[in-house]
C-alpha cells in the first residue's frame, strides 16, 4: 500500500489514473468517510483570500477522529506525504492547504458533536472542531438559552481553525478570546494519536494547539465554556475626530469591571468623505439613519474614527437599559449629533457580518480576492501606527472595514501558542480589503508588504495575528523568545512535520528531521 502511494505522489499528473486509486486507497484505509482527487478546482486548492492555488493530492472527508488518524498515520509511513486540515478555508494566505499533499475537510465532521454540558453550576458545550461557529450559535441558543462568551465577528469559521489562531471580536476584551474559553480539546496529533487534553492533562499539547496554526494536531472536538444568551443587544456607533479621544474612550471601556461597561467594544477608521465603501455612508448602522458631516469640525483630518459598542439585555430589562447605556455614553467624548443606535436580537447582532456578506454576495461582482491584513500593535506605538499608516498610506481607505480597538493581555494565556505584542493594552488592527475594482492585487499585496516592512524597520511593538511569513528568520522575529517553544511543541507532536504545511513554518524532510522552512 505504502509503495503503491509512494508511486502516485512521485506520478500524480497520470490524471487517468487517479479515480481507480482513489477507490484503492480508499479501500486500503478503510475509512467510514470518503476521498476525492485533489483537483484544481476542488475547493481544497482555493481560500478566501485567492492569492494562492496549489493542488492537493487528495481531498478526504473524514467521517471523525478515527479516519483523520488513519489517514495522518498513513502519511508518516510516506516519505514526503503532508496533511492539511480545512475548516472552512477562510484563510488568506494558503494556510489551509497541501500542495501534493492530503487535505482533509473538517466539515464533514461537523455535526459529530454536540453536548451540553452542565458542570458544577457552569456551562459548557462539545463542539467538533469542523463546526462553524454560526451552527453553533444557533443551536446553543435556540435549545439551552445559552451561547459562548467570546466570538469572532464573522461565524462562518470553523471551531477548529479559529482556535488554531485565537479566534478575536469585540467580547475579547473582557473574557479574552476562543482560546481562552475552551476547556478541553480532542486532538489527532501530527503522530496519528487521539489524545484528549486539557489545562491539568496533556497540557502541552492542549496550550501548543490553541493558537498553534495547525501545528501540533488536529481538533477534532472543543469543550467552549458558554454564557446565558441574552435576549436583546443595544448596538451604538458614535464618531471621533481625534484618535487621541477615541483610544482613551476605546480604553476606558475596557478596562472597566463587568457590569459597568458595555459587553462588546470594538472600532474602526474611515474616510472623512462620501465614498460609500470607505467613508461617511460606512457609518450609519440602519438605512434610516443619516450621517450629517456638518457635525465634523472644519479642523478635522481626512480620517475619522467610529467606535462600536453593545450592550447585552434581557427583556425584562428593557425599563433600566436607557439608563444604563446613556450613563455610559454620557462619560465618552465622541462628536456631538454623531451616534447611531438599532436594538436587534442577540443572534441577530452575532450574525451581523454574515448578513453583510450576503448583501455584498447580493448586489456585488462576485468573489475577488482578498489581500487582508491583521496585526497586533502595542498601546505604546498605536498613535505612530495611527499617524504614518491610517492618516498617510491608508488615507483613501482599503475598500472595506479598518478595524482598530483596543484587547488586555492579562487576557490571553501565555501558556498558549499565540504571541502578542509587550504590555497590557494592545490594538487589533484589521485592513479588510473588499472593493475589486481598485488598485491591482499585487499593489494591495505590496502595501500590506510596505506597511509590515515599516513596523519593523521603526522597531514598532507589533506581531501579525493569522501571520504569514516567507522565511525561516521572519518566524523566529514574529516567535521571539517563543520560538524554541514552538519547535520543541513540534517536535513532540508532530515530529515529521506532516501537520499544515501551507503554514511555511517547518518543511517535511525525508530523513525525517524536521527543519524550519528556507525559501
Ligand atoms: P482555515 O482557513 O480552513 O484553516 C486555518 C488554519 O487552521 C490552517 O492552517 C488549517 O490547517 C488549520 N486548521 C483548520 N481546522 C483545523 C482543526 N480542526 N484543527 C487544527 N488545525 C486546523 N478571525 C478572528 O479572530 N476574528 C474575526 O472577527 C474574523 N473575521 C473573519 C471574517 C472573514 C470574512 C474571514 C475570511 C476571516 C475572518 N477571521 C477572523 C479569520 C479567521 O479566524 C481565520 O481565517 C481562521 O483561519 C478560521 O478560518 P477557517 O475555519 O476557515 O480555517
């Protein structure tokens, strides 16, 4: 079998030979799940981004742990076979690929778990690492009443590749993110071993996992820690000129004890004009609401500032909540007749930028690619990144969102695989491109490039958050003193290094030694 495999990878373009191999193979795994030829046009070949095409050897559809297992251990018996598990391949930059390599689809595994699970007065729900978090939502809070405490803003990501990066949205500040609301993981190692682990058992591998870019395992099922849903959410934008006042409102709210914030903080920069992607028309939260710019100071950049909030309530509460929203609006500084305000349902405000991608689905030219940009950028240097990034190279805008709001490292847990930027208050700073009918892809490439370049070079306390690096030197800067950690986690768990290639980290080695990648 293993010789036979070793004869398709050496001679994969014999394209008529491939479907009485898949069913051989198929067979000779004995898997419950299925595989399909690694096709150009297979969506195992494409992310979100499109950047990138590269052509697996197979797409397998796992029927659960046990297959992923065999099909990992049936890589490391290969000299040069590596696997990539796919969530929903919302990655920008290949990660989630396999070039020759097995792709496993993870959502074929997405309804293998699903338990509520009460357990000493908390609540917690088994989900499979295939899930998205959009199901997940929906049928927590539709069956118990309960949701997890911390998401990302967009739910049509899997469980299992946003816990592989950090998995970050407005709730971060105050319960930090999915890695730091999961308990437990069942995960198949770059050895083929089903381990479970949690903080007291396997903990190595639990804490290398989260936040380990589909290094050290797969997920195959996560225990998130879950919140009573509430029933309403008070949703409210409201303006700044000045960066300097919208990051001390930014901070001030989210360094405020629970209860006496609101329960979701985030912001964004944007255009001091009419252009409808990048400017004023990209505030105004209800198509019956008007930005008026006669609000804005003569003296005001060509930038402005939004920043987001929402309040979590019951609606036995509704009587108290103007109360409580307007004492705290009351104590932030934004520009006076600039607020915009809507109540909708908790799923509702949840499922607000899945809403928005189906509009845009809707009304717009189709699936372009997506250069996106995220980085980590310390509180120390947020107003140089503020001066030489938004107010200089960005000044036009990206053609979609530039988020920017503040998160609290005491948050994060260290003993995890993510790394962040030196002390407590750290920005969030996300450059979504959507418009495809700007600037060429390679100029939005090249900026992204030109920006990275200029936090290095001005020594800028910074980390790119879902990273993507060419060289072996870029990863052991973006590690640190991290970095031996993260290659002795890899030589522990996945010790061939057959896990996620599309990462660039570590590159498969024949002679079985695994070595950082050199391009
Ligand atoms: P994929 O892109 O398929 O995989 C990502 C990486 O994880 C790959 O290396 C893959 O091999 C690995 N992987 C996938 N599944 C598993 C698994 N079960 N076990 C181990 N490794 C696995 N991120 C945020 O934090 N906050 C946001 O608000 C946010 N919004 C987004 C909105 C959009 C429209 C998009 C496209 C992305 C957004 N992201 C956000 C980024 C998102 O977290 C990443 O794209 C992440 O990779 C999740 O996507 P995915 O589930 O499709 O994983």
């Amino acid at each position: 079998m293993i010789a036979y495999l070793g004869r398709i990878v050496h001679d994969n373009d014999a394209e008529s030979k491939l479907d009485d191999d898949v069913s051989s193979i198929s067979k000779s795994l004995d898997l419950q799940g299925s595989i399909e030829n690694g096709d150009v046009s297979s969506l195992a070949s494409k992310d979100f981004g499109g950047l990138y095409s590269v052509k697996p050897l197979f797409l397998i559809k796992p029927s659960g742990a046990e297959d992923i297992s065999r099909v990992v251990k049936l890589a490391s018996r290969t000299s040069n076979l590596t696997v990539a598990a796919r969530g929903n391949g919302h990655s920008i930059n290949g990660q989630a690929m396999a070039e020759g390599g097995l792709v496993i689809d993870m959502r074929s595994t997405e309804k293998n778990h699903f338990e509520f699970l009460p357990i000493n007065g908390s609540h917690y729900i088994d989900v499979s690492g295939g899930a998205l978090w959009e199901d997940v939502l929906t049928r927590c809070v539709s069956r118990y009443g309960y949701a997890p405490r911390s998401w990302t803003d967009y739910l049509s990501l899997t469980v299992g590749g946003t816990l592989s990066n950090a998995g970050v949205s407005g709730q971060a500040f105050r319960y930090g993110p999915q890695t730091s609301n999961v308990t437990e993981l069942e995960v198949v190692t770059g050895k083929g071993e089903i381990t479970v682990c949690s903080e007291t058992l396997n903990s190595e591998l639990f804490f290398g996992v989260l936040g380990g870019l589909g290094q050290f395992g797969v997920i195959t099922r996560a225990r998130i820690k879950l919140q009573q849903a509430p029933d309403m959410v008070r949703w409210i934008r409201v303006v700044y000129s000045e960066f300097e006042e919208f990051t001390r409102d930014a901070e001030f709210l989210v360094t405020q004890k629970e209860g006496e914030s609101f329960d979701y903080v985030e912001g964004f920069v944007f255009c001091n004009n009419d252009d409808p992607f990048n400017g004023w028309p990209s505030v105004p939260l209800d198509s019956g609401h008007e930005f008026n710019p006669t609000h804005i100071s003569q003296t005001a950049g060509s930038i402005l500032y939004c920043l987001e909030v929402a309040f979590h309530y019951r609606n036995s509460d509704h009587p108290t909540v103007d109360t409580a929203v307007n004492g705290l609006l009351g104590r932030l500084r934004f520009v006076e007749g600039l607020k915009s305000q809507v109540d909708v349902s908790y799923t509702k405000f949840l499922l607000r930028v899945n809403r928005a991608e189906e509009q845009v689905k809707a009304n717009g030219p189709g699936d372009g690619p997506h250069p996106w940009l995220n980085l980590f950028v310390s509180k120390s240097d947020v107003v140089n990144f503020d001066r030489t990034v938004f107010k200089t190279m960005l000044k036009d805008g990206v053609g979609g969102p530039m988020l920017i709001y503040p998160l609290l490292r005491s948050k994060w847990d260290d003993r995890t695989s993510v790394v962040l930027p030196e002390g407590e208050i750290f920005y969030i700073v996300a450059l979504l491109r959507f418009v495809p009918n700007g600037p060429s892809v390679e100029k939005l490439v090249a900026q992204n490039r030109e920006i990275v370049n200029w936090c290095i070079k001005v020594g800028l306390d910074f980390k790119l958050y879902l990273p993507h690096y060419q060289s072996k030197g870029d990863w052991e800067r973006h590690f640190g003193n991290r970095w031996s950690r993260f290659v002795e986690r890899k030589a522990s768990f996945d010790p061939m290094a057959i896990l996620a290639p599309g990462q660039n980290i570590f590159r498969r080695d024949p002679s079985n030694i695994i070595i950082s990648r050199e391009f």
